[in-house]
C-alpha cells in the first residue's frame, strides 16, 4: 500500500522536537505517501482543557495505520494524571500487550561497561514487556490516608490469558532469531502466585516451539547479569513492571536512553500499534535542541517493519548505525543529528 495514515502525538517536553527528526527520516526513506494526523495531547492540553484523553480522539486514534509518540509526562501536572490517563489508556485500549524493547550495542558507541571484558561479542537482545497487565493496571488502593494506620496496595494482575499471549509473541521472536533463545525474568522465590503462572506458561507455550532453548533469571539476579554478562540475553519476557526497569538498565548499556526505541504492539492488529523513544520528556532540556533524536528515528524503523516495510526499515537502522559510527566527541543539535540520518536514508 502506497499510503501510511499516520497519528501522531509529539506530547510533552523534548517529545515534539524528537518527533519532527522521526518524521523527518520517515518522510526521507518512505516511497510511501505519509498521510499525518497531529493530536495535541500532554500537559499543555490537560491545562489549557482538562482533558488528558477524550473518547472521541481515542476513536481517531484507532483509525490510523501506526501511532508515532515522542513522550509524555510534566512536572507541572501531577504525578501520574498523564501517564495513567494518556500513555496508560492508550495502551490498554489499544491492546498493546507487546512492549518491544530491543537492545543493540551499535558499533562506535561507547558502553559504560568494560565490553572486551564482559561483551565481547556483542550486545544484541530484545525484551518482551508484557504491556497491559502487572501492577500497571491500577488495582490498588489506599485506606487511612494520613494516619498512622495508612494502607496502600498496587496488585499485580497476572492473566494466563495476558502472560500467555505475551510469551507466545515471545518464542515466535526467539525462533526467528538465530540464537533462539529466551530467558524468562520474574521473581517466583518470592511472587509465588504469578511467578508460578508465567512459569508453566513458558513450560507450556514452549512445547510448540522445541527449537527453542530457554533459561530462567531473578529480576534481582538479570540486573547483575545485565551488566556483568549481558551477551547471554537473546529475548528476554518478562511482566510490565520487571520490564519497565531492565529495559532502562538494558539501555543505559548499550549507548544511553537517548538511542533505546521501542514499540507498543498489539499483534493481533485490532488496533494500531504504537512508536515511542524509551527516554522521558526530559522537560530540563526541552526546547534547546539537545535531544538526541536518535531513539525515536529508531522508533520509525520499527514502525516501518511493523508495517511490513522491512527493506525502509532497515535503510534506517543502517543510517542509523553509520551515523553512530561517526559520531564524535562535539556534541550536535537534535536537528543535526535529524539531518543527518535522513541525509544517509
Ligand atoms: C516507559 C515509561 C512509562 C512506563 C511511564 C511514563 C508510565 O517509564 O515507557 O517505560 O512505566 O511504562
Ligand atoms: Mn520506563
């Protein structure tokens, strides 16, 4: 298809200066026309309206192929009115029970760690976040706020059906990978309940796919081997909130979470899947060119191979890893780097 009906969400902070380098380089590689719907979403709106998502633009929202999000989130809204009733919302409504974070040390890019010493092949893995479950899903409360009796819970929701289908995505990564590999992250010496359910849903989902070694790690445990020995990790599965953290560790080895993307990804395709840098709004530099635009144009790339325009997708990645290559110590515009990449497209 000739057409790429586009909604996209700048949002808060550096997001909408990221966003413009990704449609940038989208608009360089694509033969497709790119057909873009911008959606005013994020702190301005929530203070200008109250709105944070309103159901007629989530029904728009469901119109499009793909969503591209630079990021959300404010230091002048409340903790968590943007991030539970934007960012959240969208991922639930949309079904985006796929986070998909990879994690790629590009060559050139300097790691904090010792690489010859604990990488020397290479870091090359992926992490599947189980996206609409966990302790994300607000099944929690409070009582007695305030007293010296105050009670809080946050409940981790784990489905067979929501850990099932996240771990069948899962497998179908790893088999298609070379290594074919996969390492279940939980905590099951302690979360007892849901440890054991994502455990047999591996042992069980595993059967269908026989070519596939897999291993098991201790979220505690994985940060250690995430730093001292993050080679061995091909795909990683993992619940939302262990998710959440490894793949900021993920990131900070691998160059910084100015180049980690990531999509939010309903397989099923009953709704559009969505595109964001893994990074914040990082409000302390917005507006001054500073942003790394990188993770999102990585972002685009996924969003291309989502759609099936594997050959724009990788034109990306390339770019993107000679860009790397050459990067030196002077430090460039989030233009610059934009123009840059797009240049090589
Ligand atoms: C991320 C972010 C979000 C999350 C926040 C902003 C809700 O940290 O995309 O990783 O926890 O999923
Ligand atoms: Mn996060």
């Amino acid at each position: 298809n000739a057409q790429i009906n586009l909604a996209v969400i700048g949002g808060d902070g550096i997001g909408p200066e990221v966003v413009a380098e990704g449609l940038k380089v989208l608009d360089a590689v694509s033969s497709a026309k790119v057909e873009r719907t911008e959606y005013d979403l994020g702190a301005r709106r929530w203070h200008a309206t109250g709105e944070t998502l309103p159901d007629s633009v989530l029904g728009e929202l469901r119109g499009h192929d793909a969503i591209l999000l630079g990021a959300i989130g404010d230091p002048t809204v409340p903790s968590g009115v943007l991030e539970r009733n934007l960012l959240l919302r969208i991922r639930f409504e949309l079904d985006h029970f796929v986070n998909l974070r990879p994690s790629k040390l590009f060559p050139g890019v300097t790691s904090p760690l010792d690489l010859e010493q604990v990488a020397p092949d290479g870091i090359d893995f992926v992490v599947v976040r189980e996206g609409t479950e966990g302790p994300y899903t607000g099944n929690g409360g409070a009582l007695r706020v305030g007293t010296p009796q105050e009670l809080a819970t946050e409940v981790s929701v784990n489905s067979r059906f929501g850990a099932e289908r996240a771990v069948r995505d899962a497998f179908a990564r790893a088999q298609a990978r070379e290594r074919k590999h996969l390492t279940l992250i939980h905590k099951h010496n302690v979360l007892s309940h849901a440890g054991h359910l994502w455990r047999r849903t591996v042992e069980e989902v595993g059967a269908e796919f026989p070519e596939v070694e897999t291993a098991y790690a201790h979220v505690d445990a994985a940060t250690i081997y995430l730093v001292q020995d993050p080679g061995r990790f091909d795909v990683i599965v993992t619940d939302n909130l262990f998710g959440d953290i490894v793949t900021d560790l993920a990131a900070a080895v691998t160059g910084g979470i100015g180049l980690a993307a990531s999509g939010n990804i309903n397989p099923d395709r009953t709704a559009p899947s969505m595109f964001e840098p893994v990074h914040g709004s990082a409000p302390d530099i917005a507006g001054q060119g500073k942003a790394d635009p990188t993770a999102t144009i990585l972002s685009v790339a996924m969003l291309l191979a989502h759609l099936g325009r594997d050959d724009e997708a990788r034109r990306i990645e390339e770019a993107v890893s000679a860009d790397l290559a050459e990067r030196g110590r002077t430090p460039r515009s989030t233009t610059e780097v934009g123009d840059a990449i797009a240049a090589r497209v």
